[in-house]
C-alpha cells in the first residue's frame, strides 16, 4: 500500500510538473500570438497608406501637369509601332497599335 501511495504522489508531482510546463509555454504561445497579429495590423495600416498615396500620385491630372512641364506631349498615331497577326481564318492582318477596332 506504501508502494501504491508513493507512486501515486509521484505521477501526481510529474503530473502537476508537466502542466505548468504545458501552461508557461502556452502563454508564451499566446504573447508570439497577439505580436504577431498587432504586426500583421500594422502591415495592413501601412500598406492601406501606400495604396492611398500611389493612388494620389498617379492621378492623370497630375502626371499630366508634370509630363506638359517636362516638354511631354500625348503620342502621335504615327508613333505606334505595326503588328501583324494570323486571325483565326489563318489569315494575315497587319495593325497598329492604338488603332480602335
């Protein structure tokens, strides 16, 4: 019975152990956890910003105003390059590009 008595104390000892380990190392589980959902909300902030301020930059009034100050000027019909293709007769047809068809 003594036998009995002592093993039981120490499974209940390795027991109580074993959970505190279990519990520290959940917890510490827990903390990487919410770091890396706070970091996670971070990107998504930043990269809601930078979607904001491309979206600002690349407004055509803008260019436009910066391309007239640079001596730009809209692209000539001219200026596109001639593609030929095979249309799905197996015909040749040349275009340029810009063309609206």
């Amino acid at each position: 019975m003594r036998i009995l008595l002592t093993v039981a104390v120490a499974m209940t000892l390795g027991s109580a152990f074993t959970l505190y380990a279990v519990n520290y190392e959940t917890r510490g589980l827990a903390d990487d956890v919410k770091r890396r959902e706070k970091s996670i909300n971070k990107a998504r902030r930043d990269i809601a910003i930078l979607k904001a301020e491309r979206a600002h930059l690349a407004r055509p009034d803008r260019i436009g105003r910066h391309a007239r100050a640079l001596g730009l000027a809209p692209a000539k019909r001219g200026q596109f390059a001639t593609y030929s293709i095979s249309d799905p007769t197996g015909r040749r047809v040349t275009r340029r590009l810009g063309d609206e068809r």
